[in-house]
C-alpha cells in the first residue's frame, strides 16, 4: 500500500466522518428545529388561549355591568312609577268628595274610639275637616283638640291615658303602601311586560 493510497483512505474516511458529523449535525438542528416551531406553536396557541381567555372574561364583564346597569334602571323607573302612583293616590284622598270624606272620617273615627274604649278623648285632624269633624263630634262624647297636617281621617287620643291611635289617611296608605307595594308593583309591571310583548 502506497503512502498515496493510505493518504487516499484517510482523507476518505475523514470525509465519511465529516459528512456523518455533518449529517447528524443537520438531523439534529432539524429535531432542534422542529423542537423550537412545536414550542412556539405551543406558545402561540397557549397565547392565543390567554387571549381568548380574556376577551371573554372582558365580555362577560362588560355583560354583567351592562345587566347589573339596565337592573338598576328599571329599579329606578319602578321605584318613580310607585311614587307616581302614591302620589295620585295620596291626591285623590286629598279631594275625596265631602260625601265620601265624611263617610270614611266617620268610619276611622268609630274605629279609632272603639280601640281606645275611653269615652273622655282628644280628636285631631287636618285644618280642613275642622268644620266637618265639628259636625261629626256633635253625635260623639269627643271634642275637637286641634289640627294635624295630614290628608284626612283622625288621630284620636286618651285624654286619661296618653294613648294615641293614628287613623289618618297617611297612616293607612303608608300600612297598606308597605303590605302591598309588591303586589301593586307586580302588577303595574307584568301588565306593561305584558303589553310589549303584544
């Protein structure tokens, strides 16, 4: 064997190693490679995810608000749709007709004397029934104490023991306002829902 031939074999074999080092390098920079663009897609759906993640909880968020909003709307135009209501009603028993202002004052003022079960008692009311109390007291062992600002009907007291019993129109609206107001409410309501959707 030549010293050509064995330089021929070395260089052979040096370009068989370097052509196996070069192979695996390039195997193992697409398995890097390959490793990197499988970690970032990982990345970019992990990302895409968080993102997706967000923009929903940001939707639900501004959902929730936009609902806890329009609740708070139709609370506030339940609650001046009452008051309107309360108010009308309160007027209206502020301009009862005489003869139905004397009928009810009569039946609070029986009511109220019945409770007490005093015959010596103090009998208020509002400066305007002055005149129409005077005349129902003429049948009554009562007398005519004084006003209340009120919209009718009495408060009635014991002269002997302080008791006072309050039958005024403002105190019966306020018992029934506070008994019913959901029932009242409920129907106000469910009729103008009911009217939409017609």
């Amino acid at each position: 064997m030549s010293l050509e031939t064995v330089v021929e074999d070395i260089r052979e074999e040096a370009r068989t190693r370097a052509e196996e080092i070069r192979a695996e390098a390039e195997e193992e920079a697409e398995e890097i490679l390959g490793d990197a663009e499988s970690d970032a897609e990982e990345i970019r759906d992990e990302r895409e995810q968080e993102v997706q993640r967000q923009i929903e909880q940001e939707r639900e968020q501004r959902l929730s608000s936009a609902t806890l909003q329009a609740k708070q709307e139709r609370l506030k135009a339940r609650r001046t749709a009452l008051e309107s209501v309360r108010e009308r009603v309160e007027e209206r028993l502020a301009t009862l007709e005489d003869d139905r202002r004397e009928t009810l004052t009569r039946e609070l003022l029986d009511a109220a004397l019945e409770e007490l079960d005093s015959s010596n008692v103090d009998v208020y009311c509002r400066p305007e029934d002055e005149a129409l109390l005077e005349t129902i007291l003429e049948e009554y062992d009562a007398s005519l104490a004084g006003q209340r600002d009120c919209l009718g009907g009495v408060v009635v007291e014991s002269s002997s023991s302080r008791v006072r019993v309050n039958n005024t129109f403002d105190a019966l609206v306020e018992d029934v306002w506070e008994d019913e107001v959901r029932e009242i409410s409920d129907h106000l309501f469910d009729e103008a829902e009911n009217e939409r959707e017609q």
